[in-house]
C-alpha cells in the first residue's frame, strides 16, 4: 500500500481549494452549552458547497490532475453527496464527469448530479457491480477514478474542515466527527493531531452499522450488509485501507448513536439554531449529547457534515416522533 497522507497534505490541499471551496461558518449556541455544560463549536459544512464537506475531498482530488486526466475526466460510483460533489469539483474545472448510480437512486440526486453537469450512468444494484462498471468505463474511456472515502486526496481534502475549525477556536479538548468510510474521520484526525495534539477525537456511526467499531476492536477491516439506518452518508459496508490505517492508529474511539436520537438532533438544530442537517449530519451531536456527564467544562468541536434532506422526508421524520 502506498504511503499515508499526513497533515502537510491537509496544508496542500487548503491551498488548492482555497477561492473554490466556502470556509464554512463556526456556530455556537447558548442552549447547546447549556445542556452540555461545556462550549460546543459546530463546524458547519451543511452550508459548503453542494451543502455537505465532500466537495472538500473532491477538488482537492481534481486539482492534482495532470492535463491528460483533465481532459478525459473522472468517474465515480455513489447516490449520495460524493456524486454531487465531483459533478460540481469536475465542472468548476470544466472537466468531464461520469457518475454511476444505481437505477433506483433518488431521482431529486440524479437530477441534482446532471444539474451540475454530470454524465449518470445508470446500473442495476441488484445485478451489476458499480465498481467493476467504473472500472470498464474507466478502462474504455481514460477516465480517471476517485472513491467515495479510500483515497489519499480525498482524506486531505476533508481534513481542511477541521484544520479551519481549530484555526479558528484554538485547542479543542474533544472532537466529534461523522462516520461512514471514514474519509472526514482520517482527515480530521490528521488535523487535529497537529493542531490540538491532546484533543480526543472521536467517530460518530449509526448504531445499525457499526462496521468501524468492530473494526477498530477486532484490528481488521469487518464488512457488514448494508446497513438499515436514516444516516444514508453512512450506510458504508467497511472502511477503507487507507482510512482504517488513520483511524486505528490516531482515534479515541468510536461512539454510536440509534436513528431516534438523530432526529432528535434534526429537531435541535432546526428549532434552535435554524438550520437543516441531513441525518448523517446529525451523528457527531447526538454522541456529544450522550456522553455530556463526562463532557463538563471541556471545549468541544462538533462536525455537522451535511445539509441534504428531502423536505418531504424531514417532515416525516418529524411527525413520527
Ligand atoms: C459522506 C458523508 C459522511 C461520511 O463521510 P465518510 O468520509 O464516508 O466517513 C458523513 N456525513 C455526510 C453528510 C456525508 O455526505
């Protein structure tokens, strides 16, 4: 395998995204404090571009392309942000994007994808293989491919969020970060490791999908069935060689949280700090507000990953509890 990136790639990608990518907001709110008992700083990437921290990732990845890559293009497999965020990284680059997704995707991404100028290509999730489909385009055409998570660029990419976080904040005793493949997890460790050495980090997973925890416990990469939760930006099987290396070696652990308690952070942050965060979104808060007792006094950093939800659905969400 080759070599881990580490944070002077976090500094490289800051650079190259710098004028594309939003330096997002950091809120606070004297609600959170007060029911934590401690000083809460959101970092929220619900407002970056696209609305979730992917495009971080992406053009960061994009950037580093030769002329060659550029000009035939990228290709990715996945329904959910990451598709929205190269479409959109390709298409500031004027580069072409190929973006395969499953035939029944929600069709409000698909249109979103091709509305920032991705080609989609769909498949059959049931019996086609989306990698082996990207690797035959990517074969027949030139196209270059960029994962989801598993990728050095992309881990880079997503650690500028927390390198602005604690820019910004100063030393965090604790850092609660979202989790799926791990690609923000990897990233953010990197950051905080450098600059905030003593902050706890922790991973954020639903609790129907817990494939990081046991992972971390068993000290080798566990694959589950795909896991039946509301947090669809983490509905990973497994984490990634190179996302897996960075989490078990810099983490503090990995939490859980159950689908009810991350629509009750929806609602928190809808009624109380008037914004929308999408389900995954929602995992690195509602672990804060599971383990306040031993988060007393401490300055904590909370990563609210993204803001894509269906109205429609949020409204559902709500009227079910
Ligand atoms: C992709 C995604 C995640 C999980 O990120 P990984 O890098 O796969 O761990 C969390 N939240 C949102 C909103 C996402 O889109």
């Amino acid at each position: 395998m080759p070599e881990l990136p580490d944070y002077s790639d976090v500094v490289a990608a800051t650079g190259r995204i710098a004028g594309h990518a939003n330096k997002t907001p950091v809120l606070t709110s004297r609600t959170a404090d007060a029911e934590i008992g401690g000083q809460v700083f959101f970092k929220c990437e619900n407002f970056q571009r696209m609305g979730a921290f992917k495009f971080r990732g992406a053009m960061n990845a994009l950037m580093r392309f030769t002329p060659e890559q550029r000009n035939d293009g990228v290709v990715t497999f996945s329904s959910g942000n990451h598709a929205q965020a190269i479409a959109l990284a390709a298409h500031q680059l004027g580069m072409p994007a190929t973006i395969v997704m499953p035939e029944d995707a929600p069709e409000a991404k698909v249109a979103a994808t091709r509305g920032y100028g991705g080609k989609v290509v769909r498949f059959n999730r049931y019996t086609e293989n989306r990698e082996e489909i990207c690797a035959a385009l990517a074969e027949k055409h030139g196209l270059t491919m960029i994962p989801p998570y598993d990728h050095p660029d992309v881990i880079s990419g997503q650690g500028t969020a927390v390198k602005e976080l604690i820019e910004e904040t100063g030393p965090l005793d604790a850092l609660f970060v979202c989790l799926g493949g791990g690609g923000l997890l990897s990233g953010s460790l990197l950051a905080a490791k450098a600059l905030s050495p003593d902050c706890q980090t922790y991973g954020v997973e639903p609790e129907a999908g817990d494939d990081a925890l046991q992972s971390l416990r068993a000290g080798k990469i566990i694959h589950i069935d795909t896991p039946k939760t509301i947090a669809d930006g983490a509905q990973t099987q497994h984490l990634g060689h190179y996302t897996f290396e960075i989490i078990r070696r810099d983490v503090t652990d990995i939490l859980t949280v159950s689908d009810n308690e991350l629509v009750a952070c929806m609602r928190f942050y809808a009624e109380r700090m008037k914004m929308i965060v999408e389900p995954t979104g929602c995992l690195s808060f509602a672990a804060v507000r599971k383990m306040k007792a031993q988060l007393k006094g401490k300055r904590i950093g909370v990563i609210v990953s993204g803001g894509n939800v269906d109205l429609a659905k949020l409204s559902g969400y709500f009227a079910a509890t």
